[in-house]
C-alpha cells in the first residue's frame, strides 16, 4: 500500500512546504511547520477532480444590476445591549461569527448567556469541545440559566455534529470551540491548521444553506490573535474579540470585522458572581476610582466606535538608575509613545530621556487612536513639572511631528459625553486648520482652551499651577 503524501504546514499562516524547515517563507514565523499527512495532497487532488469533471459543465449565473432594492436583514435581538451594539443590532440569519479571546475571560460565558436569552423564541444548540455536558449545566446553575431551553451536546466529530444540526434545524449554534473540532476526511490532528480551515468551511457552510447563525469560539495565540489560519477571519462575516484584564472587573467585546454593522464598535461588561453584567455607561465606571489631584493624571475624551468613552490617563516619570531607562506602556501603543517623548524634548524642551516612562490606561481600556496623543503628552508634563491637571478637564488632540496639535474625529460628540459627565472645561485643538474651535462652542456647557502646539499646553499647564 502506497504511503500517504505528506506535507509540512505552517501554524501560522497555513502556508505548506514539501520539506521541513525552521522558518516558514511566507509569513517568517520560526518553529511553526508542522507534518500533516495527506492534508494538502488529498485537497489538491479533489480540487483537481472537481474542475476536471465540470470543466464545460457549469451553469450561467443569474448577473443582476448594482440599482435595486434590498431590505435590511432581519436580526435576532439576545435583549443583552452590549452585546447587541457590537453586533450591529443584532444576530442575522445566515451568518458565523467568530469569537475570540484569552482563556478564562468569559467566552463561553457570554455565550451561554446569550444563548439562554434567545432560546425562548428560538431553537438553540450549545455544542461543546471542550467542557462535559455537567460543566455546562454547573456554569447555567450558577448564572441561573438552568431552565432555558438550550440543547447541550459534548462532540468534537464534525460529521456527526452536522448531521444533528441537519435534522434539528436550530436558529442559533454555539461551537466551543473551533480548534477542538476533528473532519475524518483529514488525517491531521484536531487543532492544525488544516482542521481548523476545513471545519470552519464546512460549519459556514452549513449557516449559509440553512438559515442558522453560528457563533464559534477560538483561541488565542501568546500575542492575543486568534490562532489558525487567518483565512478564517476572512471566511466568517463577523470577527469578535474578548478582551479585558485578569485584575479587572471589566471586560470589553470589541468587532474588529463586521458585514452586517460598524467595526471597532465596543461593549463594555463587568464580571460578577452571576455572570457578564452590562455597563451601561463605561465612562463613570471607567473613572470612579480616579484620585483628584495626583499629578501624572487626566482625562482623555476618545471614541470607540460609535459611542464616546472618557478614561483615565495615568503616567509616571522618574529617575532612572540604568544605564537604558525603561519604558512601560499599558493599554496604549508603545510606538505612539516613544513619538510624543521625541516631540516632548525636541519642540517642547523638555529632558526626558534619563528617565524611566510609566503609562497606564485605568480600567484596562486599551487606546489605538491618535487623538490620545495630547493627553498622553499633558499626563507626562504633569507627572514630570509636578503639576496636577485640573480634575474637570478632559484632554483630546493628535501631536504632529512639528509639535502642532491636529484636529481629530467626532470632536462634538467627546465634548457632550464630557459635559454629560459633569465635566467643565476640555483642551481641544486650536490649529487654524482644525476647526476644534467651532465644533467645542457647540456645548456651551463648557469651557474650552485651545492649544495650537505643545508650548500652548505647556503654558496652560504652567498657568493653572
């Protein structure tokens, strides 16, 4: 009998080579090439046989003009609004969504949840890779979900798991998690990239055809991405990620992909006893423990998404005794950092380079945006002059190279959350091509300063002190 045809695929990427090596040549990952049998062999062979026997075959597709009329996809609202938010009002019919995140956030959780408050309208299976069917029912007993209707299954047989849902026809079905499921078509282990792929096709597939939403479960790699082929992400139409901090209470569901809604939108939830509670207003949860009058502090007005969020910014500056100072970021891009410290000392004249640099964002909110930029810079001059900001400003702007404060995004909207917040003042933007003017008399609520450059902030700073 004739060996089968092996290969080596990288873990990462899931590019194949036909022999092993130390380093994968299309994604550059060290130690991620793997051997699966038959993997890539048996798909290109059926690839081949397919195209041979329809080759002349195929049928006309039914091509239709751009102009016409659609009617937005109905939704299955879970009654949880966070949860909704970042779904873009709900769950389409049709659709797979991916979920990821770091072990033991709260995935499986939500999802129970979520699950449970569908099931009154709906047929909804929980299928389970990892846990026993006792493990699910403990976890719906302690969130006092035990009397929903929900159909629990512990299988990882991916043929045995879609002929169940053929025959049951759910609305909603929870596969936890992706990496724990098995196709017998191929020979490698559950949790390779070639399973991972293959099951995920075939379960989108089985939404596709029937109607069902799928929500599947994955895990993460060290550097928080979930792991397998990226080609999953572009297979679902709705990528999740479940982040937050083990320290914190607060968790954050962010969309990083969305066919049926907005992208980068967030909701905020907070882990108690009984499960995933919603925060309904993450800016003063986000800000209730801030201290008034510590100097390094204040508080930046950002968006995520659609909706405005007010955090804290915290920084630390301090001597170094090393020889090379530390810099420590937390919740922020360290790149953007390391470009306010250069325009810090080049264009404000401030020494900052023999010290170590200590940045937090409080709440374990992680900040992408540039328009940070400016809050970032007043919590450094702060923690540095040993000047406090005052505790009713909020701070947003993004920093130029020039050391010019640039205008940023939905300014109008940062400034009603802050002034819904209590909040009194706010230093904006106020270079002539800006318009932060104009857009922060909208609120006259409160009180605006305009800064044109970071010698403007610093002055301000100087002169509240």
């Amino acid at each position: 009998m004739a060996r089968a045809a092996a290969s080596y695929v990288c873990q990462s990427c899931g590019a194949a080579a036909s022999k092993w090596a130390g380093r994968c040549d299309a994604c550059g990952d060290w130690n991620t090439l793997q051997e699966e049998v038959g993997a890539a062999a048996a798909g290109e062979s059926a690839h081949k046989t397919s195209l041979a026997a329809t080759r002349g075959k195929g049928a006309k597709l039914n091509l239709v003009p751009l102009k016409g009329e659609s009617a937005e996809p109905p939704r299955a609202v879970s009654g949880m609004a966070e949860f909704d938010r970042v779904t873009g009002g709900g769950l389409v019919p049709g659709s797979a969504i991916l979920v990821g995140g770091d072990p033991g956030i709260g995935k499986s959780t939500i999802l129970l949840q979520v699950a449970a408050r569908i099931a009154g309208s709906d047929g909804v299976v929980y299928v389970s890779g990892e846990e026993a069917i006792e493990q699910v029912r403990l976890r719906a007993r302690r969130l006092g979900l035990s009397e929903s209707p929900v159909q629990l299954a512990a299988a990882t047989n991916l043929r045995d798991i879609l002929s169940t849902l053929e025959a049951a026809k759910p609305r909603l079905v929870v596969i936890d998690s992706i990496q724990t499921m098995w196709s017998d078509v191929l020979e490698s282990a559950p949790g390779t990239v070639s399973q991972v792929r293959a099951c995920s096709q075939e379960l989108v597939r089985f939404a596709k055809r029937s109607g069902a939403c799928v929500l599947l479960v994955g895990h993460v790699t060290k550097d928080g991405q979930i792991a397998g082929p990226r080609v999953v992400e572009h297979m679902v139409d709705t990528v999740l990620y479940f982040e937050g901090e083990r320290g914190h209470q607060f968790r954050i569901l962010r969309a990083v992909k969305n066919r049926f809604g907005p992208t980068d939108e967030i909701g905020v939830f907070e882990m108690t006893g009984e499960g995933l509670q919603e925060v309904a207003n993450p800016s003063a949860l986000f800000l209730s423990s801030r201290e008034e009058g510590a100097t390094g502090s204040c508080v930046f007005a950002g968006i995520e998404g659609t909706r405005p969020v007010l955090v804290e910014i915290q920084a630390l500056v301090a001597p170094s005794p090393l020889g090379t100072p530390r810099r420590a970021v937390v919740g922020c891009d360290a790149g953007r950092l390391a470009m306010v410290l250069a325009v810090l000392e080049t264009r404000a004249g401030l020494s900052l380079a023999g010290n170590d640099i200590y940045l937090n964002v409080a709440g374990g909110l992680r900040v992408t945006e540039p328009a940070a930029d400016l809050a970032v810079a007043a919590a450094l001059i702060s923690s540095h002059l040993n000047i406090p900001v005052a505790a009713d400003r909020v701070i947003f702007g993004e920093v130029s190279l020039s050391g010019t404060v640039r205008r940023v995004a939905q300014a109008e909207a940062r400034l009603k959350e802050a002034a819904k917040l209590g909040f009194g003042a706010a230093i904006v933007p106020g270079a002539p091509d800006s318009g932060g003017a104009a857009q922060a008399k909208s609120d006259p609520s409160l009180t605006t300063y305009e800064v044109r450059d970071l010698h403007s902030l610093l002055d301000l700073l100087k002169g509240d002190a």
